[in-house]
C-alpha cells in the first residue's frame, strides 16, 4: 500500500511546466562600462589591479538570474525585487496584465534562483506588491522560502491626497520581507534613530543625574509564569501591591529587589502608585522598525 505524502500548498494551472534555461555568457559594452580600479601589491611585491563593479544587465531577467547563479549563489546578503503588479496596464516594455496562472509561474521561476542566490546566514529577501496579488504572492513565498522565513508584511504609503474614484480609497501598497535566518536577521537589522517626537517621552521630574527617562509596565500575563513572579510587592508609604488577575510581575524576587536597590523602581510622584520599571533615554539603542510606513513616518517609543 502507497501513500502520497501531502503538504500545504498553492497550486494553479501549468505549476509544473518549469522553463528549460541554460546560463548565459554576458557580454560587456565597454563604451557603458564605469570601472573604479584600486591597486593592490601581493606578498611577491606584484600589482594587482581590483575592479569594484556594479552590474547593470539589459535583457531578460530570467536569464540572466540564471547566469548571476552561476558565480553568486548562496553569496548574496539582500535582493529587492519590484515585480509586474498584474495590474492590467500595458507599459512600454512589458505587459503588466498577464493570466493569473502566467503569472505565478514567471513568478516562481525567478523566485527560486533568487532564493538560492542568497546567503545562508544573513540573506533577505523583500519584494514590492500591491492587494492585487499580494495574498496570493505570501503563499508562493511560503512554499518556496519556507513559512518559518518570513519576517514582516510591511504596509506603506503611497499616496497622500484622498482618493475619490474607488468605493474605497487605495493608498497603500506592502513590501514583504524574507530572510534565510530569521534569528540572525533580527539580530543584525538596524534599529531606526529615536526621532524628536519619540525622544520627547523622555522626561527627568526627578532630577535623576542619569538623564531623561521614562516608565515601563513590570506586569506580564501569567500564562507562562512561574511562581517566582508572583509576590506582594511593598511600596514606600508602606502601601501594597500585587499582580493584577490574570497578571504576573514581569521579574521574579530577587530581581525586582535589585532593580529597586539600583533606584529603577518608581512608585509614582507621591510614592503610592503601582511600581514600574525606569528606562533612561541613554540606554536606548534606537528604535525597533514596524511594519507601517505612513508619509510622516512616527512609531511609540521603545
């Protein structure tokens, strides 16, 4: 007896209809050709001369994504891709207004060489759509990247004025992001600089010598709490708190006890309040990006 192993997928008409493609040789045109030389001197005292090129390829993009795949797979640490939006419009280089099926297999066929062209570790992958395809352009991602790669759905602007003609103004568009190791993507994507707004919620009523700070809540939903985080906490007019229902304190004990000792407890202006934690505006590295990129593009403080 034969089982056919099933998994989740997308599929459409001519799916499995791979195009035939064989890599490439590109030809240079020197008379378009910008090369910055620097001169480098071996161990043996020789000159060798190093070209810092940017490739700029006319033609068709499948293959020549197959040629790139042929000296830069797996070497590449972020590709952006912008693709047809399936929009129905005719442009002057290409028809952005192909059959569906058509155009998730153009889809995936360049999906795949991309994937493969990035690096291991610290390969990302973000794409421009627009709502006309993007639900469907996750699901190919997924299944060609892999669920657990994907990083964000980012929803940005793009237009600014009020939109009369739709039942439903269209203002946004999205950039999806997937990365080879999620884990080591956040560990390596750049905060944003805290901008003035942001820097504003920083205040200093207590004339502490380290600077602007503000609060942050010490109660965490108790759903994977251990018993250490609960525990009655003693305010300084002698007032008592515990964690509200349903809640934990954010640290156990002896950890509350030491961030108490350290002055980064504060129990509100008359010392009666519910305790919260102190962070100084000097500690903070910046910023962690979210997923809405609005014109004037402003987020809470972290």
């Amino acid at each position: 007896m034969t089982t056919t192993k099933q998994k989740l997928e997308l599929t459409w008409i001519g799916k499995d209809k791979r195009p035939r493609l064989e890599p490439r040789i590109f030809l240079e045109d020197k008379s378009l050709s910008y090369k910055v030389t620097s001169i480098a001197t071996n161990k043996d005292g020789q000159a060798n001369n190093r070209f810092n090129d940017n490739l700029l390829i006319q033609g068709d993009n499948l293959l020549a994504l197959k040629s790139l795949a042929q000296e830069y797979a797996g070497k590449i640490k972020c590709v952006y891709i912008d693709p047809p939006y399936n929009t129905g419009a005719a442009f002057e280089f290409y028809d952005d207004g192909v059959e569906h099926s058509m155009w998730l297999s153009l889809l995936q066929a360049r999906l795949q060489i991309i994937w493969g062209l990035l690096d291991s570790e610290q390969g990302s992958l973000w794409i421009s759509i627009d709502d006309r395809e993007m639900p469907y352009l996750r699901l190919l991602l997924d299944e060609t990247c892999g669920r657990d790669k994907f990083i964000a759905s980012n929803v940005w602007q793009k237009r600014y004025s009020r939109e009369n003609r739709a039942a439903i103004g269209d203002v946004h568009e999205y950039v999806l992001v997937y990365a080879k190791k999620p884990k080591i993507f956040k560990e390596l994507r750049n905060k944003l600089p805290l901008n003035d707004k942001q820097a504003q919620v920083y205040k200093n009523p207590t004339n502490d010598p380290r600077g602007p700070w503000r609060t942050i809540p010490i109660t965490a939903q108790a759903g994977h709490a251990t018993p250490s985080q609960f525990y009655e906490i003693i305010g300084p007019t002698g007032k008592r708190f515990s964690p509200p229902p349903g809640n934990c304190w954010r640290y156990s004990q002896p950890a509350f006890q030491k961030l108490l000792d350290e002055g980064r407890i504060y129990f509100g202006k008359n010392g009666d309040s519910q305790p919260t934690t102190i962070r100084y505006l000097s500690e903070v590295e910046g910023a962690v990006p979210w997923t809405w990129w609005p014109d004037s593009y402003t987020q809470v403080a972290p």
